[in-house]
C-alpha cells in the first residue's frame, strides 16, 4: 500500500535549499571539464526555449564560456581563480587574480575569442577564494533565485544570477521594470553585500515579443 505524501512544512523549506545548495557547491569540482555533457543535455534545451537569448546565441554563450575558461587554465593554471560568465556575447570575469599586469592580459585573452562582443572584467587583486567561501556563494545564488521565484514579479529565467565574495550580479535582457525587482529581491537577500547590474534594457513589447513561445526564433 502506498502512504498519501504529506505536504512539506513550511519551517523546513530553507533547510531544503540549504541542503540543495550544499549539494550543488560539493558537485563543482566533478562538473569541471564537463561542458559537451551538461551543454546537449535535455536540461540546456528546456533552458534554451524559455531563455531570451536566441538559440543560436545561447549555444555560442555556452561555447564562449567553454574556451575563455580554458584559455584561461592553460595560460595560468592555479595561479588564478576566475570564473567565466557569457550572457549575449558578453563576458563577465569574477574571481581573484594577483596583479594588475593578469587583469590587462585576462581582458586580452577574452577579446581575441570568437563571437564576444564585449568584456566585463570585475575580477579582484586578492589571494584566491576558500572552497568555504566559494560554497557561500553557491548558497546565495541559490536563494537568490529561489526568492525570484518565490516573488513572482518576473519571469525567473530572464535574469542570471552571479555570485563572489557575497557580491550578486545580476544578467539578462530584461525591461526596466524587471531589473528593478531583481535588484531589490536580491540586495534584501541573506548574506548578500552588494549588487551589480550587468543587464541589456528592452522595452516592455520587446520583452514580451521574445517571450511569445509561438514567435519566430532567429
């Protein structure tokens, strides 16, 4: 026989993210060199339809990503902690380097990749991040997109969520309206430092011209 599934309670759902969020920091380093797998899978695609990106687009943000990272550990190995973010063709770089002289070389390196369009270099002059501290991040990214949902004041998918050092950047096309929410949702949220819009403005009709399932993908 097969028990009725109780509803969660209500107290237990931020010890459920916690735990989700957890999980999520402890499966980074398995993910690592693993973009062909996570890239085709059915969950790109499922992402890919609801994204306001062209498809065309979000794969190349994909592959942009893909080489810039790995442009990046051949050229300097452990010696730096960057994280590689494409959002229509732009790259944002977070993370910690040592000098100067590895943020003009890192702008550099991004240039000279196919297809990027521009560069959004926020990475800090600091030692290199704890595996602690790192998880942090996952934590507040995680929220961060939970209260997104949870808010309902936009679509949740539209706008992507960075986070380092408890700095959030916030990606998308979005309107004005919808960066607004995010900002707010995601400057009141736990742990959370500041916030840093790294968005592309459209207008409302623009908006819901690319989010019309039934309109033409270019």
């Amino acid at each position: 026989m097969t028990l009725p599934r109780l509803p969660q309670p209500a107290a237990s759902r931020p010890r459920r993210r916690l735990l989700l969020g957890l999980a999520a920091a402890a499966a980074l380093p398995l993910l690592q060199g693993c973009f062909p797998v996570v890239a085709t899978g059915v969950g790109a695609g499922a992402a890919m339809i609801s994204d306001r990106r062209t498809s065309g687009t979000y794969v190349e943000d994909e592959g942009i990503e893909w080489k810039v990272a790995s442009r990046i550990r051949d050229r300097f190995g452990d010696s730096v902690h960057v994280n590689v973010t494409s959002y229509n063709r732009n790259v944002l770089l977070t993370g910690e380097i040592p000098n100067e002289t590895v943020r003009g070389e890192l702008d550099r390196l991004v240039a000279g990749v196919e297809h990027v369009r521009g560069v959004i270099n926020e990475v800090a002059i600091a030692p290199i991040s704890s595996l602690t501290a790192r998880a942090n991040d996952t934590l507040i990214t995680s929220n961060v997109k939970a209260r997104f949902v949870d808010a309902q004041r936009f679509s949740a998918h539209s706008v992507k969520v960075v986070t380092e050092a408890n700095v959030v950047f916030l990606l998308g096309i979005v309107t004005r309206t919808e960066a607004d929410a995010a900002a707010e949702i995601a400057r009141t949220s736990q742990g959370v430092r500041k916030v840093v819009r790294v968005f592309e403005y459209i207008s409302d009709d623009e908006a819901r011209r690319r989010d019309n399932p039934t309109g033409a993908r270019r």
